[in-house]
C-alpha cells in the first residue's frame, strides 16, 4: 500500500518516482521528490514484535543476567550496566558484543533484576505474614467459639452452686440448675460423692419435665 504525501498542492501522480516497482512510495516533504523504499530495508509487524521480545531488559551485573535468563535463546539481548554493554546469546550463553549501550535508550524505563527480586521477596514475606495472621485469628476464634459453646453447654453444679457440706443428688443437683439457662440438650455435672461425679444431659422436649 503506497504511502504518499502531497506537498504544496502538486498531485502525487505528477511528482517524480524511481522506475522500480518493488517497494512502496515515499514522499519527502521537503524536496517533493517521491521514491521508491526497498522492501527488503523495511521489517515486519512480525519482526518488529520480535525484537521487542528478543530484548530481555537491563541488569546490573553479568550474574543477574544470567540469574534470570540461565539458556538464553538465539536472537536474545539485554543491556550490562557493570560493563555498559549490549550482551548477546551465542551459542546458548550470554557472551558480551562490545557494542555500547546505545545513549538513546533510557536506563530508567528497565527495572534492574535485583530490585525484581527484592520487591517480589518483600510480598512474598509480606503474604506470609498476613496468611499467618489470619491462620491464628482463626484458631483463636474458632477456640473461642468452641470455649463459649461449651460454656454455654455444660454447667459445673457443684462448682457454680457449691454446698455448705455433703453432695449433690440427682434431684437436687436438677434443681439448683438456674431456670434462665436450663435447655434441652444442657449437661450438667456434679459431684455425688469423695471420689464420683455424675454427668446429665437434658433431652425432654418440654422444660416443665426438667
């Protein structure tokens, strides 16, 4: 698809071209004159996406570098800041071309791999610290809950409502559970004797049988 530009009015067909066909028009805007560009000197979509992936980022050092990329792949570069040098894979290795790091490209867009890996260490420990967390406010609530279950399920008689001597019988023992908290499924556990204790557990339907 041939990419022209008018200059001062003059109708792209009357500008002057080159004769060869293989290439697109080109129109300078200065001279007016239209020619031909080779294909062959233009890239591709495809390659243009390819040098963006080949292109493996900035490193402070070789051992960086080769940290986060151990096999590089054929067509693969980054930029050494140690050495201040574009580096490229040959032969499956990182091997330092010698060229500079051309002035145009700006260091601060490429984060360095330490920082990577500093940052990726500080929410790895920071998600650790939060996962334990909520781990042990869990079994504290879940212990608390099941504390106040059994609070709430079992009443000690003997213990809430101590005798001035002897111990507890059935009958009284039923009895000296406050009506407040009486309910059918409630244990209650109270010592008959030196050495015995008994353990109800009310299951009548109505708390008149109680």
């Amino acid at each position: 698809m041939a990419t022209n530009i008018d200059i001062q009015g003059i109708p792209i067909s009357r500008l002057p071209r080159e004769a060869s066909t293989a290439g697109i028009d080109v129109s300078g805007a200065k001279s007016g004159r239209t020619v031909k560009v080779s294909l062959d000197l233009l890239a591709t979509k495809t390659e243009l996406q390819n040098i963006e992936n080949n292109r493996k980022g900035y490193f402070s050092t070789e051992a960086e570098l080769n940290a986060a990329y151990p096999t590089p792949k054929v067509g693969w570069y980054a930029y050494v800041g140690s050495s201040g040098t574009i580096w490229k894979e040959s032969s499956g290795i990182w091997v330092n071309s010698g060229e500079p790091i051309p002035d145009d490209v700006d260091l601060s867009l490429y984060a360095r791999q330490s920082d990577l890996e500093a940052e990726a260490a500080a929410r790895s420990s920071a998600d650790s610290t939060l996962g334990a967390a909520i781990g042990n406010e869990t079994i504290a609530r879940s212990s608390a809950d099941t504390g106040i279950r059994n609070a709430a399920d079992i009443y000690n008689v003997t213990q809430k409502v101590p005798l001035q001597s002897g111990y507890y019988t059935p009958a009284t023992a039923r009895a000296a559970v406050p009506a407040a908290i009486r309910k059918k499924g409630l244990i209650i556990t109270y010592q008959t004797g030196a050495s015995s204790w008994r353990t109800e557990q009310f299951f009548q339907g109505e708390l008149a049988a109680w």
